[in-house]
C-alpha cells in the first residue's frame, strides 16, 4: 500500500480507472432545458449529465455545453438538453489504466470520459481525477 500526502492510499496510474471513477452518472431527458440542466449540475455538484434517449443510446451534457449555448444567445428555457449535447461520447473500459485513459482525454481534447461495461455506463471520470492521481503520483515519486 502506498499512502499519499493527504494521508490517503495512493492510487497508481497503472491501475484500473474504475479505482477513481465517478460511480453512476445522472442522467437526464434529452427534454430538459437547459435551465433545469444547468441546475441538475449545480444541484448535484457535477460537470456533465448523460442525456438518455430513446434509441438507448447516450450523449452528453457539459458545463463548458451549457456555458457555450448561454454565449451564442441560447434562450435557456427554449432549448433542449438535444439541441446542445455532445453525441460522441468518449468512453472507457473500467479495467483500462487511469494513465491511457487520461492519455485517450488528452488526444480527444475531452474533459470527461463515460465508464462503459457491458453496453452500460457505470460512471464518468473527469480530467480532475485523473489529474488528482497523475499529481499524487509525481509528488510521491519526486
């Protein structure tokens, strides 16, 4: 075991994602405004919701989605969480390392990844926590 600065175990970059993923996602209705959106992040603390959809299939909605509608006049009780998600999601295997997965968010120039197992999103991870570990990491090995 590896304990880090703040006291806590340290997780290695090698080790599998699902070590520091976000567990579920909340999800929304591609029907909900942006307004409710934007609360749903604010409410819950969190920087993106998957948008369910009929089909069964997923995107997503972001702060940084919210904030770039807002700017080009988006009316925030007219518009749909549709009309502004992200459809290609980027996803990640639970069992892939916390370092090719921040390795993958980097070359797509995303902030979030959906965590996927067997067809079904089991949680999200941010470039905070991939972030939190890499540094961790360094700290510990410096």
């Amino acid at each position: 075991m590896v304990v880090g600065s703040g006291g806590g175990v340290m997780i290695e970059p090698g080790k599998p994602i699902r070590r520091v993923m976000s567990v579920g996602a909340v999800a929304v209705d591609e029907k909900l405004t942006l307004r409710s959106v934007a609360a749903v992040l604010a409410e819950m603390d969190i920087g993106v919701v998957v948008v369910a959809r009929p089909d069964g299939s997923a995107a997503i909605v972001s702060e940084r989605d919210v904030v770039r509608a807002l700017a080009q006049g988006a009316e925030p009780d007219e518009v749909w969480a549709a009309d502004v998600m992200t459809e290609s999601v980027v996803i990640a295997d639970p069992d892939e390392s916390v370092i090719d997965v921040a390795a993958r968010m980097g070359d797509e120039r995303v902030r979030h990844v959906a965590v996927v197992d067997k067809g079904a999103i089991v949680g999200v991870v941010s470039a905070r926590d991939v972030l939190d570990v890499l540094v961790e990491y360094v700290r510990a090995n410096m």
